[in-house]
C-alpha cells in the first residue's frame, strides 16, 4: 500500500508542512520514484574471530609496549572503505601487565566496552566505575 491510499494522510502532511515538518513516508517515497529505493552505505561483511584474533596477535609483535593505549584494528566496511555512518566498530588487545591510560569521549561516541578475552584479573573501567572480569 503506498502513503496515497492511507485515509487522511493527505491532510496530514498539509498540517506538517504548514509547521515546517515532514513525515519520513515522503523521502522513501521520493527514493522509491526517483532511484528504485534507498542504497546502502555498505555491503554486508562478516569477520571471522580467528582471522581478527591472528591480526589482533600479531599487532602485540609488530607494536611497541609504549603504544599499546592506540593497538586498535578497526573494521572497515569493505564497499564504503570505511566505517558505516551508524556504526564504528573495533578491537583493542592489551598484553598481560599492559595498561592502556585513560581517556575520554565526545557523546558522538559514547559505546560499549567489552572484555572478549581474558585471563584471571582483568580489570576495566568504565564511567569511573571499575569492573574486574572472572
């Protein structure tokens, strides 16, 4: 069903306009007429955790200790060479005795941190609150 079958609509979008706003039904309905529909910024791509692990691995040889705060692989969609616009995602790894100094954040990148790997005593912090991982 398309946005010009729906009763009332019509109306609806008058009043919207008249208050500067515009429901989101009318850019997919412009996508749709115009290029077939809205194209993703990316193609769906799938890393495999040995071949992440082996790079994460092989990073600790090839990065001094000095630099460990920065040992991040960051994954790169392989169609927009480069993060998507809704996601960035990466991967640090730290050596036993590392410790990566602390630091801050923009609320643009304000996300999730989390141990995937571990022996006994791993600590992290977060929001100034330590979390240990058993």
């Amino acid at each position: 069903m398309s946005t010009a079958e729906i009763s009332g609509l019509h109306e609806f979008d008058a009043e919207l306009e008249a208050a500067n706003l515009r429901g989101q039904w009318i850019y997919d309905e412009m996508l749709e007429s115009v290029v077939g529909g809205p194209k993703p910024a990316g193609v769906p791509f799938l890393w495999r955790w040995q071949d992440v692990h082996a790079k994460l691995l092989k990073s600790c040889d090839v990065m001094p200790e000095s630099l460990t705060a920065r040992r991040n692989l960051s994954f790169i969609n392989p169609d927009a060479r480069g993060t998507t616009h809704t996601i960035n995602m990466g991967m640090q790894m730290l050596k036993p005795g590392e410790i990566a100094y602390a630091h801050r954040h923009t609320i643009a990148a304000i996300a999730s941190r989390e141990v995937v790997d571990f022996g006994s005593g791993v600590v992290h912090a977060l929001r100034s609150t330590s979390h240990v991982e058993r």
